[in-house]
C-alpha cells in the first residue's frame, strides 16, 4: 500500500502493525495511524472504460478511421489510449497485440505503443486495459492497411513481365527475320552464281574447244597451248564456283554434307586412279550444323590433305575419319602410300595453307609421316554453328 492508497505516509514505523480481533490492521506511519478493515473492501469487476485517443504518423497526429489506407512510406506509427477507472486510476494496466507483428498481447504500464518500419499489408491493432482486481476490458480495434510501393504492385509486375516478354520476342522475332533474309539471301547468291557466271565460264571452256576444233592444222601449232590455258582456267574456276556454290546454299550446313560433298567431288578422280576413299562415321554427322565460314575453311583443309595424297603419295587407299564429341571436332585424314620425311617437308614449305586453315577455324593441326609408311593429318578444334 501506499500514500497514494490512503495512507499519511509512504513511510511506516518498524513493527507497526497491528491484526486486532475485528480482523482490521492497524498501520503506524511517521505521519500517524491508519485502520484497514479488509472486510470492507470489495473487489471492483468493472474494468476501466478503455478508448484509442490518438494516432500518430511520425509524431504528428492524424485523423485515423477504421480500414484507413497508408502509402508504403507512411510507417511510422505510434498510438495513445486511455483507461478510465476512478477507484484506482494509477492502477490501470494494458494490453496491446498487432496481428501481423506481434505474437501475443504484451501488458504495460504505458498507455502508448509505436510501431516503426511497418512493411505493406493489412494489420489490425487491439487494446485493452484491466483495473487493480485484473478485470480487464474487451479489446478495441483498429485496422488500417499499408499500400505496397508501386513496384510492387501486381500491375507494375505484370507490366515489367509484359514489357521483357514483349523485348525478347521482338528480339528473337527480327533474329528469326534477320536468319531468315540471310538464308534467301544465300539461296539467291548460289543460284545466281549457277545459273549466270557458272554458265558463263561453261560456255568460255566450251568456245575454246570450238575454236581449237575449227582452226587448221597450222593455226592450231600457233594458238593451241593458249586455248589449252583458256579451257584449263576456266575448268578450275567452274570447279572453284562450283564449291562456292555448295558453300553459300544454306540446304549444305551439315557435316554430313560436307563429307559427302569430298566423296562426290573426288569420284571421278580416285576411280580414274584406283583409289579407294573410306569415309568412316559419316551417317553420325547428319545434325552437325557448321556456320557458312567455318564448313568453308574445314571443307578446304581437307580437300587440301586428299589433293596432296593424290599428287604425292602413291596411295591405294585414303581414310578420313571424322568424330564428335560435344564441341569438339577430330578429322583423322590417313593414307597408305610412300609417307615422307616430315621434318624436311616441314621446314621446307610447312603445309602452310593447311596451317592457316586450322587457325582460321580455330583449333590445331598435326602431320605425322615417314618414309614408306604413310601419311596422318589429324585436325581437332571446337564446333561453331
């Protein structure tokens, strides 16, 4: 007990207490006595008229209605309330709970709560208040919500998915057009390439055997080393645009068609020469794609490795075996003829356009001969398509 509760002083003399037979206590202060009679005292079981007297949006009171809606920036929050019990109102206690943030009702002396940092979303704030006996009131609401920011609402998201969904497929849609506009491209090249200069040179390389055919004797002793120069270039530069031909046309991009294209290219020259060409693992190419560049320099590096067997060797039989193995490619060209002394070839000559084609496309490429044992080209490098 204290002053505040009806005694003269908060200060009591030691051993002053006395139970007398009524059963009241008797309490000596410095400032006098004082009879409690317990009997008396009757519990009170109204608990104090509770009320939400102020909020407040960092420290500066609103008008607060119920459902009130705040922006995302507005979460500072502090809230008053008063509990009004005149029997004993310095014995007033409370109770607070924030669903959403707080777990379970947190009691205090204080009649104020703050809440700071508040994330969007809907919460529901109870109050309530008990007298001295613990009798406490029924709770009072307030429920507000807390906006999200605008990047984070569902519109902005969708807006945000809408407009990257849109950019990729304006981007795939003009690579798709861009590809496709090459193909035709390309596709015109070949054909114009076929139909007008290949036809061209065809009709210069056929005039030059015309010629050589209607000129006498004498006259043929005079010009024939010159027509034999005109029909020869012209057959080499039919075979050159015949291989640009195949290149650009995008129906040839596979690896299967690149080997196929050397068998077909050099039929006539190995059967002529009793030459078997072996094409190992060809029916495993088929969806091997190749850019245009690098089935190009690939197709001229191996038909540079049979040109050189067919000149120099003495072969009866040339291998190419090509394999695949994720991105990386192996062309294994062998053949078993005369073979040389590959340091003195090396240093001489060095095989340079073979070399320039493997850096072209780049990987690297090993020569492996000798005397009476053949020769091995082995070509490895990674995949572009």
């Amino acid at each position: 007990m204290l002053s505040s509760d009806g005694l003269p002083s908060n200060e009591c003399n030691q051993n002053a207490i006395y139970n007398d037979s009524k059963g009241n206590i008797w309490v000596g202060t410095i400032k006098g006595a004082i009879k409690y009679s317990p009997i008396n005292d009757k519990k009170s079981l109204n608990p104090p008229m509770l009320n939400i007297s102020s909020v407040k949006l960092f420290n500066e009171k609103i008008d607060f209605f119920n459902k009130i809606k705040l922006n995302y920036n507005q979460n500072y929050l502090s809230f008053e309330f008063t509990g009004i019990d005149f029997s004993a109102p310095h014995k007033v206690k409370y109770a607070y709970k924030m669903q959403g943030v707080d777990d379970d009702w947190i009691v205090t002396k204080r009649n104020f709560v703050q809440y700071t940092n508040l994330n969007n979303g809907q919460y529901l704030l109870q109050v309530k208040a008990a007298n001295e006996w613990g009798i406490w009131s029924e709770p009072k609401s307030l429920q507000f919500t807390i906006l999200p920011a605008f990047w984070e609402t569902w519109w902005f998201i969708t807006l945000i998915i809408l407009t990257v969904t849109g950019s990729i497929v304006w981007i795939v849609t003009n690579k798709v057009k861009h590809l496709i506009a090459i193909e035709r491209l390309r596709s015109n090249i070949s054909a114009d390439l076929h139909d007008d200069i290949g036809s061209g040179l065809s009709e210069v390389s056929l005039l030059s055997e015309i010629i050589n055919y209607k000129l006498s004797k004498n006259e043929v002793k005079k010009i024939s080393s010159e027509l034999n120069k005109i029909g020869n270039i012209s057959r080499e530069i039919i075979e050159s645009m015949s291989d640009i031909v195949w290149f650009v046309n995008p129906k040839n991009d596979s690896l299967f068609d690149l080997i196929s294209r050397l068998g077909d290219a050099y039929h006539v020259t190995l059967s002529s020469k009793n030459i078997l060409l072996d094409l190992q693992n060809i029916d495993l190419l088929q969806k091997i794609n190749l850019s245009m560049e690098y089935r190009q320099n690939l197709y001229l590096l191996i038909k540079e490795g049979i040109n050189n067997s067919l000149k120099y060797s003495k072969c009866s039989k040339i291998t190419l075996n090509t394999n695949v193995k994720g991105k990386t490619l192996t062309c294994n060209l062998t053949d078993n003829g005369i073979g040389f002394d590959s340091e003195k070839i090396l240093k001489g000559n060095g095989l340079k356009n073979m070399k320039i084609r493997s850096k072209k496309l780049g990987g690297k490429i090993e020569i492996i001969s000798k005397i009476g044992n053949g020769t091995q080209i082995i070509f490895s490098g990674k995949i572009t398509n």
